[in-house]
C-alpha cells in the first residue's frame, strides 16, 4: 500500500531536536504494568493499521512500539493501542502513568501526529479514570500523568490506551509504566505533565486578530448628539450608557425539575439564569422519552417561567435517531419501516406542534454521526422528512443540526467532520429548511488550538448558516487548563462572525452531567473558570460608560451589541430612553426633551459584511488534507487586485486560481490538485500564496493521492 504522509519528521537515528524529560519519578511506586509493556501494546485496527517494534538509543529504553495509522478511521478508537493491567487497583490508590512518545511521520500542515492516553475499563461501559492528550514532532517526550482509579479493578480489569484513529500517520511510544504509590503519596503530589494547546502563550498572534474580529463582528459605534430647544448644542452634557442584555446568546443547559423543586437550591439555580442568561437549552426534558414519560406539568412550568423573563430556549432533541435515544418500541418494531416512519413524524406533530411559538431553536436531530438506527432502515431521506415537518408544526422555531466531535478533541476528528459536512450538504441540497449548526464543543484534556476552531468555523460558515456552541464544557482536573481554555475558547468562538451564541451543558455542580466542569461548586461557590467566564460576559465584553458631551455637543462610544438605556442630563433635565443596538451603529439624537433613535442593520451574520476587517485575509484551505479538490477561502476588504497561486515547497509556480481585481468581500477559489497544464501534480505539502497591493500571505497545504 502506497504510504500517504508528506512530511518527515524524524530520521532514523537522528532526533531533530534534544528529548524532552519531566521531573524525575519518585521513588516507591509499584508496577501494575507488566516489563516493556509497550511493545507488548495489542494493536486494534486491521487493515487500518500495522504495529512493530523498534529499537530505540540514548533513551531509557532500548525498545519501542511503532504504530502506523494507515487509512483515516471512522471512529478514534477504531485504531488504539492497549494493555490491560496486570495487578489491581483500589480507588483511593494515588497512580502515576510515565511514557515516551515521538512522531515520525505526519499527514498534518503543522507536522503533528496526535494520540490520546487513556486508563479505562477493560470492557463496557468504558468507564475512564484518565485521559490526556498527546501532540509531537520529532523529538521524543515524557508524559506524566497523576490520577485515582474511579473504582478498584482486579488485576486485567481495567487497561491503557493509545487512541490513534485520526489522519495518516506514525508514532513511537516507549518507556510506558503504570506506578501505584499507594496510599504513600496523594496524587496531587505527584510530577505532572502539563497540558498545553497551541496558541495559548499570552502573546499568541491570534490574540490580536481576534480583538479585531471582535471589534467588527461584535461592536459598533453609537453616537450621541445633544441640542437644545433651538437646536444648538449642548456641552458638557452627561450621557450614561448602560448595557442591558447582550445580543449574542449566553446561557446553560437547565434541567425543569431542578428549577421548580422549591428547594433553596432551586432559588439560587433560578436567580442565576436570570441573572446571567439570555438563552437556555433544556437538558433532557424535550428528549424523545422524557418529554413521553417525565411530569409534563413541571417541563410546561420551567418553559413559562423562562418566557416570563424573557429568556429565549432552545429545543433538544427531537430525533436521537439510534435505539438506545429512542423509546423501547421503535427497536421492537424495526422490522416494520412504516411503523417507524409514522411514529417518528407523530412525535414531531406531538412535541414540535404542542411547543410552537415558545422555542427560539430545535435540534431536529442530534448526533446522527453515531445514531444512525433509523436511516439504516428508512434511508438518508428520512432526516429531510423530518426536518419538513418541524418546519410545518412549528414555522417560527430555528431548525438544527446538533452533533459532537467537530471542534472538540483536538479537532482532529476529520472522518466525524466530514460525516457532518456531508450530511449538512445532503439536508441542503435536498431541500431540507436546515438554518443552523450545533457544535456540541465537550472537552477534556484534550482541547483544540483557536486557529484551529477558526479553520473549522470557516468550514462551517461557508453554508451560510448560523453556528452556535450548544454544549460547551470543560471536564478536566488541570484547573490551569480550565482557566485559560475557557477564556480562549470563549474569545475564538464569540470572534468569528457565523456564531450566534455560546450555551454551556450546566454550570452548577449539584446538576451537572461532570460536576468537575461546572462553573460553581455544589455549594455555590464560583470556581475559577466560572470567573473567566463571568468576567467576560459580564465586563470584558460589556459596555457601561459615563460620557460627556464636547463643544458640538457630541459624544461617541464603541459599544457591544445588545440592549441598552441612555440617560442624558443636561444640567436641567434628564430625559431617558432604552434603545437596541445593532451592527450599523445607533445614533441617538436629543433635543429638548424629545429624543431620536436611528438604527443601524439589525445583529445577524447575513449583516456581517458592514463590518469587515481592514485587510486582506487568507483563510485555511480545507479539507486538509484533501483529496480530489479543496476550497481555498479569502477577503478582500476593498476593490483591488489580487493572485492566488500554488507552489510547492521548492518555490515552483504550479498554477494560478485567481489573478484579478476583486470586488470587496468574502471570494473562494478551488483547486483540484493539477498544475498550469492541467496535469495531475503528485502527493505532497503544497504553499497557497496570496497576493494584493500591500499585502502577501501563505498557507500550507497537503494533497494525498
């Protein structure tokens, strides 16, 4: 089999750069692996894979196991690693997982090859004590990973893995040891290895471009002018500008019955929605069976009391279409195509037509990448079936698709993507009134760098649709890691023009599916992610300001978009007004004691060209890699002329896409891989080059034959 990958990385008996080491191991720790269990690692794959070993020099070591991920898999754990332990383990023991590992060969621009270790149950249901991320080059790096068991195991009862399903490549993995310290150490004690993500220096350059995107896509100017009755202007006048509510959706998934228990809990749950939230999800009350089964009572009351406060909700789910989402008498008659045909439309009539008017959004279907039960018997057009009646039952809610694994986990879930491009696809073309795309955004250790989300969200964004993150949390016990990525994620996600809204999947402990991700604690105490989170929606993107008129009169500010008041004082009279504040500014204009509101575009992506960035841009081409034709997005912010072209990594010219005077906006162009003569070019790591008057960028990207 031809090999796929277009950058070395690693030659044989050279490491490109030194090996990076962690802290030494402490002392005491007893094996619960067997000896060099890595190259005893089993290797589950097939034909997707092919395991050997190497030997390995002037490393603790002297072997290693070498895996190659051949073909990109359906699942990441559908190519793993694994060995399962060989002594038991007790709950409260304090373990310390050390390995090695380096990559040799990588189908990736940036040159990454990627795994992920994980400690688990040997069997279903996979319980996982640990998980972590691992992301390398060429030179070789110790991992340290400190954890508790979540229960005992008896010896072979749980295992380690190295998840490896992801796009063509090669890793090396050495010097794997799993050490129990008992009860002689805490594992907070223990030498760890420190997750990192790229992009997450403070002085990254995507900081910068992002409080630019900011700027354009999320504020815009309002501009006060203050006269007398006569109409000249008043100086020195007070204006106090105050937000009230943001445009963009803030909120959680919130669960009816824990709202309306009456409990003292329930009050400060409650007080925190309205406090904070302009939109919420129901966690599981409108899925399929609970809506069926739970006290439609209190679910109708949770709805009301969210609409008297003007909190907008989102509908979730109305086909989980896999049988385990779906009540028990659809498997029972799956041998019967219209019984599940018209069972599923009659419980779209049932719940989308009992909740008309009083949802914002649905998810129409939910994780159709690994819930697939009822289009493997009733075909892929189905889901258009029953989009389409949504639609009917309920013509004012914003139907979506929902699913997970597209930007979280690294974001390097390529075969779980392009599943979900090509379902987006299919919905469209087949006339399906798909208007929105939920990207689940569950992480753990395992974050995905901001460029990288942005790289997705252009995907994405170029159906024209609105995008919102419907499920976004972070399940790790690196509180470091929860702080600063909550705050990158945050910022990349709110920067980018196709996003609507950010809805975490609950913020407090007491219910929440991974209580260590929630923002407070059970005992309501805000934790420090919840903090970056609160200080962004509440300060850093909020608009308060106190101006003061000048000799015309004036006064200006660049506000967030949202809800506002104005107070104007004059040294007389204070007039008072509330306003909305849109993409296209707002120009407020008092005189006397009337007061004149002019608004600018209503918020929305489709306004989103009234306020571009200043420069050129050269997006991420995408797939990448790709194989027969990728996309090649960029903006021009102005009429000028402008060249795309292809080199290879010698600097040959082979061939040019665009190569003339561009209209301002968004433009794509696309190549299919030939050169100039419309020849076939081989498999490699190509360089986009984008040119303009004052301006010149390049992006690599990879074709594999």
């Amino acid at each position: 089999m031809q090999q796929k990958f277009t950058l070395l990385i690693f030659l044989t008996g050279l490491c490109l750069y030194p090996p990076i080491y962690a802290e030494d191991i402490p002392e005491g720790g007893e094996a619960v692996l067997r000896e060099d269990a890595a190259i005893y690692m089993s290797l589950q794959g097939g034909a997707l894979a092919r395991k050997t070993v190497v030997d390995v020099e002037d490393m603790p070591f002297d072997r290693a196991v070498q895996a190659e991920t051949r073909e990109l898999a359906d699942n990441t754990w559908s190519v793993q690693l694994s060995i399962n332990t060989s002594e038991a383990v007790d709950e409260e023991d304090a373990l310390l997982a050390v390995f090695y590992a380096r990559g040799i060969e990588s189908s990736q621009e940036s040159g990454e090859v990627f795994s992920e270790f994980i400690f688990e149950t040997a069997q279903d249901p996979w319980d996982k004590s640990a998980t972590f991320p691992v992301s390398v080059v060429g030179e070789w790096k110790q991992y340290l990973i400190p954890f508790n068991p979540v229960q005992d195991y008896d010896a072979g009862g749980a295992s380690v893995k190295f998840r490896l399903g992801y796009n063509p490549q090669i890793i090396q993995i050495g010097g794997l040891e799993l050490l129990n310290y008992r009860d002689t150490m805490d594992v907070e004690d223990l030498p760890r290895t420190t997750p990192e993500y790229e992009g997450d220096d403070p002085t990254a350059p995507w900081r910068a471009r992002a409080e630019q995107m900011i700027d354009a896509y999320r504020k815009a100017d309002i501009s006060v002018l203050v006269l007398d009755e006569a109409g000249n202007p008043v100086e020195n006048a007070e204006v106090d500008i105050d937000m009230q509510e943001h445009a963009y959706k803030f909120g959680s998934a919130v669960a009816a019955r824990t709202m309306m228990s009456g409990t003292a809990d329930a009050q400060q749950y409650k007080t925190i929605i309205e406090t904070y939230f302009n939109r919420v999800v129901m966690e599981n009350d409108l899925k399929w069976s609970p809506w069926e089964n739970w006290d439609r009572a209190t679910t109708l009351g949770a709805l009301q009391w969210l609409r008297d406060r003007d909190i907008e909700i989102r509908g979730h789910c109305l086909v989980w279409p896999s049988w385990n989402h779906t009540p028990d008498d659809l498997e029972e008659h799956q041998n019967d195509p219209v019984y599940l045909e018209n069972r599923v439309l009659d419980h779209i009539e049932d719940e989308a037509g009992d909740l008309s008017g009083l949802l914002a959004d649905w998810d129409v279907i939910n994780e159709p990448y690994w819930n697939y039960d009822l289009m493997d018997i009733l075909g892929d057009e189905i889901m258009v079936d029953w989009f389409n009646k949504t639609r009917e039952m309920d013509p004012t809610a914003k139907l979506y698709l929902n699913d997970n694994n597209i930007i979280s986990g690294g974001g390097v879930d390529a075969a779980h993507q392009e599943h979900f491009l090509g379902t987006v696809q299919y919905l469209l073309d087949n006339g399906a009134p798909l208007q929105g795309l939920g990207t689940q955004c569950h992480f753990g250790t395992n974050v995905t760098p901001p460029e990288r989300i942005w790289s997705i969200l252009d995907q994405l964004a170029s159906y024209g649709l609105e995008v919102q993150a419907t499920e976004f949390d972070i399940n790790s016990q690196y509180e470091d890691l929860q702080v600063n990525y909550t705050r990158d994620f945050m910022t990349a996600y709110f920067a980018h023009p196709s996003t609507v809204g950010i809805l975490t999947w609950g913020f407090w402990a007491g219910a929440h599916w991974k209580p260590e991700a929630a923002f407070w604690d059970e005992d309501w105490n805000l934790r420090p992610h919840g903090e970056t989170w609160l200080e962004l929606i509440t300060e850093t993107w909020w608009t308060d300001e106190d101006l003061i008129t000048d000799a015309d009169g004036e006064a200006d500010v660049r506000g967030f978009l949202g809800d506002y008041t104005i107070s104007i004082q004059d040294g007389q009279d204070e007039i008072n007004a509330n306003f909305a504040h849109a993409l296209g500014g707002t120009i407020l204009t008092i005189q006397g004691n009337q007061i004149d509101i002019q608004h600018g575009a209503p918020s929305g992506i489709s306004k989103m060209n009234q306020h571009q960035p200043a420069v050129c841009i050269l997006e991420a081409g995408y797939p990448n890699p790709f194989n027969p034709e990728a996309t090649i997005p960029y903006f021009v912010p102005r009429t000028e002329s402008v060249q795309i072209a292809i080199y290879n990594t010698r600097g040959q010219l082979i061939t040019i896409l665009a190569d003339e005077e561009h209209a301002p906006g968004h433009h794509q162009v696309r190549w299919d891989g030939t050169d100039s003569s419309d020849q076939f070019v081989g498999s490699g790591l190509y360089i986009i080059r984008m040119k303009a008057e004052d301006f010149a960028a390049s992006r690599k990207i990879t074709l594999l034959r």
